[in-house]
C-alpha cells in the first residue's frame, strides 16, 4: 500500500500564478509586448541605498546566526515608531513581531488563535493564501458578504451573523486584495466593535497599506481604542513599499500576549525572520521616506491610467479599484473567468487572475495587479481588451 500525503493539503489546488504564466509562455506576441498584470509586486526596482544597506548587512558576520525569535531589536523599535506617526497612537515594540513575509504572519497568527474545527470569517472574495492557509490547517472557513453595489465592501451583517454563530477570528485585507477596496475607518471600527461584542478577533492584513491615496490619514483609529489589544491584530508587509519580495520580510502588530504565542509559534516554524534584511529595513526607514512618498504616487497614476482606458471599453465595468489591484467585470457572460484569463494570455498577451481564484460567485471579475506595469503598458489594454 502506497503512503498517502496529508489530504488537507493534497485536495489543495496547485500555486495560482505558476498556472497562469504557463498561460502567458503560449503567448506569441502577435499582439506586441507581454503586459503581466498577474502578480503584486512592485514593477520597478528597489532603491540603490536599500541594496546598498541589504548588501552590507548580508556580508556582516553578525548576521549570520539566529536572532532573536520576535524580530531584530532595531527594527521592532523603528517600526513601531512608524506605527505610532501613522496612527497618531502609542505602539510599543514589545507589540510588533518580525515575521518572513506577510502570508507567514498571517500563517503564525491563525494557528496562535485557532485550532482544528474552529472558525474563521473571511471575505468573499478573499485573499487565497488566507483560505488556502486555513484549509491545511483544518481550519473552517465562513464567508462575509462584499457588496457588489458599493465597491465590495463587506457587508456588516453578514459579518454579524458570522460572528453569532460562532467564528472565532474575522480577517480581513484592506486595501483589498483581490479587489483594491479601501475600507473605511468607520466600516473597521464597526468591524471591530461587533468582534469585540462576540470576543471574536479581528485581523486586519494592511499590506497595501502604504498605497492609500495621498493625504488619506490614518486607515482607522482602532489603535487609539482602550485594551485594543484583547481584539485587534495587524498584519504588514514590507516586500511592496521597500520592493524587497525576495527577502521575505512582514510585520504582526498586537498585544504582548498574542505576540508571545505567536513566538512560539515562529519558534517552530523559521526561529526568526531574514536578519540582513531586517537591519537593512530598520535603517532604510527613515533614509527613504520620500522615494516611498513617491512611489504612493507612481502607483496612483498608474490606477488613474487604467481608469482611463476602462472609460473607453464600455463593455468592461470596474468592480472596485486601489492601491495595487483592480477588479474588472469582464464582459463574456457564457465563458468562466478563468476561460477569460486563459484567453487573454494566450492570444492577447495580457496576463491576469481568475475571479474565480478568489471565492464563490466570482465567475464574472478577473483580477488585474496594475502596480506591476507603468502607464504605457497599461495604455495597451484599450486595444487588448476590445
């Protein structure tokens, strides 16, 4: 008899965007230069001051051996020096935890908070890594309405009926990924006000946090409320403002006692994150300030150039857009989104997500990550798009 793998993973799909590049490697360039709006990263590079301070901590010998489990002293200091200007709130490093990247803080944070057959109220659409992170651990998922009227917003009572029957954790990403919506302070602060009322947790995955646009404030004002620390969770991400993906690097923000479990967590799990990449971020911080100002608003031009080229294809219609993404409601009633996405790759060299990736019902939208592509590649679309 053949040994058998863990069937919460095997039932798991493969990785999404391997998929959909095979796609795009049939593309023939019949149409002119591949435009790749499949994945979220930056699409230019990292500054030359942020390699210069990744390659001198890389070759110093102090960090070459393990660090501390929560993360390099520096960088929980300065990052929670951040948190508490772009909050206007008093955060404490002993609340920040240095994890490899965001989709691990997420990972971390669900098996601190929840077990086997518990609950876990995510968006529809949601962030597949969060889904797919809580079906390997066996962890069930409940789904929250987004409004399709009102930008996919979540939908408050859908969120309640999650939380009143039982859901243990509420998670959610703004600014959105799939959809690019930017969720309001006061729709958080209800949010975070119904998992107070059930003593459920609320994440909140700010990863595109740093793309709100110019002059918005803070996101909400959940850190300045007494004891936030017994409900709220935040994630981050350094990989897209610092455009360092390859070096692994997210933030958890929480209170002392969840960070504690989630170091047991870690301990298992990576012992600690990337230490050159840590110091590097730790003194970048504060030297490249305004070239991250910048890049908010390189991003932003390039949303306001997709914007521009969807008022010219009446067939298409934007489902919600911000920050990185988009979500566009494609035209093809009879074919799925995935169809569309393959088709799109193939003959017309323009390479996107599936709706379909990203929740139920979600057959009509395909997801395009704009950041990826300067305004002249995206001024492509008018014509691959018709």
């Amino acid at each position: 008899m053949s040994a058998l793998a863990n069937p919460l993973v095997s039932r798991l799909s493969p990785p999404p965007i391997p998929s959909v590049l095979a796609w795009a490697r049939e593309y023939k360039g019949g149409k002119g230069p591949l435009v790749d709006l499949s994945q979220a990263v930056p699409g230019y590079p990292a500054h030359p001051e942020m390699l210069r301070l990744l390659g001198e901590a890389a070759s110093s010998p102090k960090t070459t051996g393990y660090g501390p489990i929560e993360g390099e002293g520096v960088l929980r200091d300065a990052y929670a020096r951040h948190m508490s200007d772009v909050y206007g709130a008093s955060v404490a490093a002993a609340n920040i935890h240095i994890t490899a990247g965001c989709n691990q803080a997420f990972m971390s944070v669900a098996i601190a908070l929840a077990g086997s057959g518990d609950t876990v109220a995510l968006t529809n659409p949601f962030y597949f890594n969060q889904e797919t992170t809580l079906s390997m651990l066996g962890i069930k998922r409940v789904l929250v309405d987004c409004n399709t009227e009102n930008g996919f917003l979540p939908e408050v009572q859908s969120a309640e009926k999650a939380l009143a029957a039982g859901a243990k954790v509420l998670a959610v990403v703004t600014p959105n990924n799939p959809t690019g919506a930017v969720y309001p302070p006061e729709l958080l602060l209800e949010l975070f006000s119904l998992c107070r009322k059930h003593g459920a947790w609320l994440i909140v995955d700010e990863t595109y946090r740093d793309f709100l646009p110019e002059g918005y404030g803070a996101p909400h004002p959940l850190l300045g409320i007494p004891s936030w620390e017994d409900t709220l969770i935040l994630l981050y991400s350094f990989s897209k403002s610092f455009c360092i993906p390859g070096h692994r690097l997210g933030a958890i923000t929480a209170g002392v006692n969840v960070v504690a479990e989630i170091t047991k967590v870690m301990d298992n799990m990576q012992i600690c994150a990337p230490r050159a990449a840590q110091v590097a971020v730790a003194e970048a911080m504060p030297i490249l300030a305004d070239w991250r100002a910048g890049n908010r608003l390189e991003i932003a031009r390039r949303a306001d150039a997709l914007r521009a080229v969807m008022s010219g294809l009446p067939a298409w219609e934007i489902g919600a857009l911000g920050a990185y993404f988009a979500f566009i409601r494609h035209p093809f009633a009879e074919l799925s989104s995935a169809a569309v996405a393959e088709r799109l790759a193939k003959e017309a060299g323009v390479v996107c997500l599936p709706g379909s990736y990203f929740g139920e019902g979600q057959e009509h939208y395909l997801r395009l990550a704009f950041a990826n592509a300067d305004a002249a590649s995206i001024g492509l679309l008018a014509d691959r798009l018709r």
